[in-house]
C-alpha cells in the first residue's frame, strides 16, 4: 500500500508541472536492480507492469510515533504488502491486483541474501521472498508466479507512508461498519473519516477487525488508494507547484526504485494520464481457496484459485480489463450486511396488481435472497412501504431498507431470521445496494469511484 501510494502521486501530480518543478527530485530516489541476471522472463505484453512492495521497514520512525500508531513489533524485513499494477497501453486504465502476502509460493532458486547459503527451490510464504533475496528475488518470483513481465519495481516503508498523506492534507474514507482493531489501535465509527498519515497506517495494516485477516485488510488497502487518488486529482495538488514539491520530496525520500524508473519518467506517465480519475483504476484481489495449505516448518499458506487467477494475469498480458463494470453499480447504496447474506419475503399490499412479483425480482437482481413468490399482504391499503424484522436480525433490516428508501422498520420479534417487505402505495422501485466488501469469493473487479466516499451533486443537478 506504501509502494502504491508512492506511485500514485509522484505519477498523478506529476501530469500537472513541468520538468522545472521536477528537477533534483531524483536524487532522493535510492535506487536498486531488481533485473539483474534475470533469465528466462515472461514475453512482453501491452502496457506497462509495475510491481508495488510495502515492506514493513520502521527504522526512521519516532518514539512518538511508534507508541501512537502501536509500530512496536519487531520488522521480519518482508514485503508487508506486494500489488501488481498495470498501466494500459492507452493509458486510459490502471489495474491494480493485490497478491496476498501469506500466499503459497515455489521459491526459485537463489543465493540467500544475509546468509550466502544457496537454496534449491523450496516452498515458502510469498513475502518470504524479500526477506531471503530482496527486490531481486521478489520479482523473480511474482514473475513465476503470474506469467507477467515486471517493467518497473518501487518499494517504500512506514515512514514514506505517513508523509505523503500528510502532505496531500490526509485521505477521506468511509465506513459503514465500525472498525477496531487492539493490534494498531485503529477505532473508526461508521461514517466518513479525514485520516492522517498515522492513522491512514493504522487503516491500512489493520488485518484483526473480522477474521478474514490480510484479505479484508487488501480490500481496505485498494479502497484507500482510491481515495487517495481522489484526493491528489480533485485538491489542487497537481495545480500548485509549491504544494506538489512538498508532497513529491516526501514521496521520493525514503523511495527505492529500479534505475529505469526516473523521475523523467514518472513525468511523461503523468502528462499522458492527465484524464486519470478514480473511474480509471480497477481493484482486484488474487481469488485463494478456502482451505489453506499447510507447509512444515512455514505453517498454513493461501493456495490460488488456479483458474480465477489464470483469468487476471491474462488480462494483465493482453492489456484487457479485469471485468466489465456495471455503471449502475456505482450508484449502488453501500450497505453493512451483503444482499446475498439476507432472505426477504415480498408482500404486496397494494391493489396494484403483479407489484410484489416485480419487487421481488428487483431484490433477486440487486443480489438478495427472496421466495420467489410474492404474496398479498393482509392490509391491501397500505399507504407506506414497511419493512418488518426479529431484533436479531437488525443490520441486515438497515440493509434491506436501504433498498426502498422511505420505509418505515418495524420490529417483529419472534420472526426469525426471513425478513418481511409490505409494499406500500409510495413504492416506486427497490434501489440498489452494495456491500462494502465484495462478497467472500468473489473474483471480479471493483472500479475506483466504487470504493471512494459518495461525491456531492454539483449544484443545480437532480
């Protein structure tokens, strides 16, 4: 997440200066060669690959830092975090794929980098790779892994994180659930939040909020660099050089990236995407099987869906993208509890006659679960839409209420957990919802401003 977030705005805020403005940035880049010696690569496709690694360095950050944000733990010197982003060939598109750090992993073979012992090929957890070989071994290995031609490498740690979203003003982000965490000390109320780099980390990392782990926390990481993305296009930063200055000497200080990947570079991206706005960029994690994999001496491991994942890297490879996108779905409520979690039982209380049967194949398209057979409500006079619920079951009544906007909640305790809608003479359609999080298995892609805080209506407009 701190390698994206490093990317994002030295290429972004780059398309609104000129070279002046760039000139001895590059020197703050450290630099490594992740490439070197490397035989037998996958072919070349369209587009632009560039590996993203968040390692989890802390060495730079303060005491105050370090008991603010709970940043106390002992560094493994691994890749905290690893995406695969592909910048089409019309630079019109930005795919980001999210490779889970605990995933199963053939280790190539290679000379380990503190030890100089020589390894054969063994199997390791994918962020053991860094720790073992660095950058080199790294991508060696996501190459094997993907099929996919790295073209650039960045790396960055705690510390880079932190300043650029200070720099930038902080990142919005909305939740709808509370999130905790005791691990980070992360504790958000449901609703939108203004973070700041300390607790933009904490949002980040946190991964002990719901028991799905590093999975729920790639979500968080895709849904913050779309944020992100909105904040650097829409605040002013690509405007004002002084304030782009700032923001790209934080970035580029405690930056590491091949030699190829200059500065000048970062700008003739940046001039080329000056359209890019979170719409442009596509979010998806590397689907895994619900049973892990046990290795000695490792532990459990992520295996990936063989066939999801051949589908995703070779959209990478053909410059394609990872799933066509729904523009309603952006329109969507987002919701606690999924649809496809939640059973409704459609009433018709109405005269209208064939109404029940048309909201209840509106709800089975927006994803919820229903009879299929409406029925007539005992009351045919209902003047208001009314959804009715057992206590238990309370969220997934908000959820369903967020589909018929208007409705009263009425509690029925003892109903159980199938929830009841009496349509009423106001309704007009049921309006769909979204969860959140895409639903557990899911293999599609998620489109930027799907992720983002609900922008406000320009003036004027319905």
């Amino acid at each position: 997440m701190r390698a994206v977030t490093a990317l994002s705005v030295a290429v972004l805020a780059s398309s609104g200066v000129g070279h002046a403005v760039m000139s001895g940035l590059d020197s703050g880049i450290e630099r490594v060669d992740p490439f070197k010696d490397m035989k037998n690569r996958p072919e070349a496709g369209r587009g632009l690959n560039i590996l993203l690694a968040g390692t989890d360095g802390r060495d730079t950050i303060t005491e105050e830092q370090r008991q603010a944000y709970r940043l106390g733990g002992k560094p493994c010197h691994c890749t905290d975090t690893l995406m695969l982003l592909h910048l089409s060939a019309d630079h019109s598109r930005v795919s980001v794929v999210s490779l889970p750090r605990d995933s199963y992993a053939m280790m190539p073979p290679h000379t380990d980098r503190t030890s100089g012992e020589e390894h054969r090929p063994h199997p390791v957890k994918l962020n053991a790779a860094y720790a073992e070989g660095g950058p080199e071994l790294t991508v060696r290995t996501v190459e094997k892994m993907t099929e996919v031609k790295i073209d650039h490498y960045v790396e960055v740690d705690f510390t880079s994180f932190m300043e650029t979203v200070d720099a930038v003003g902080g990142v919005e982000i909305c939740t709808v659930r509370r999130l905790k965490d005791s691990y980070t000390g992360l504790d958000l109320a449901p609703g939108p939040h203004r973070l700041d780099g300390g607790q933009a980390l904490q949002y980040v990392r946190s991964r002990h909020l719901d028991g799905t782990g590093d999975l729920s926390r790639m979500q968080r990481q895709q849904r913050f660099l779309a944020a992100l993305t909105a904040e650097v296009t829409g605040s002013g930063v690509l405007l004002n050089p002084v304030r782009f200055r700032e923001v790209a000497q934080s970035v580029l200080g405690s930056l590491r990236a091949d030699s190829g990947f200059t500065t000048e570079r970062m700008l003739d991206l940046g001039k080329a995407m000056r359209g890019f706005t979170p719409a442009s960029a596509e979010f998806t994690s590397v689907p895994v099987q619900e049973e892990a994999r046990e290795v000695p001496a490792i532990g459990n491991t992520l295996v990936w869906k063989a066939k999801e994942a051949k589908r995703i890297f070779g959209a990478l490879r053909e410059d394609r993208p990872l799933a066509d996108h729904d523009s309603a779905r952006s329109k969507a409520t987002v919701v606690d509890v999924p649809p496809e979690q939640i059973r409704v039982q459609v009433e018709n209380g109405t005269p209208r006659q064939g109404l029940g049967a048309q909201a209840d194949r509106a709800l089975r398209a927006t994803g919820f679960g229903t009879s299929g057979q409406a029925v007539d409500a005992a009351d045919r006079a209902t003047a208001r839409t009314t959804v009715l619920y057992d206590p238990r079951w309370d969220r997934s009544a908000r959820t369903v209420a967020a589909a018929f906007p208007g409705a009263e909640l009425k509690a029925a305790p003892g109903q159980g957990g199938t929830l009841r809608v009496v349509l009423g003479a106001d309704f007009t359609e049921v309006h769909p919802v979204r969860a959140e999080d895409p639903p557990e298995g899911a293999t599609g892609a998620l489109r930027g401003d799907e992720v983002t805080c609900p922008r406000p209506e320009p003036a004027g407009k319905a």
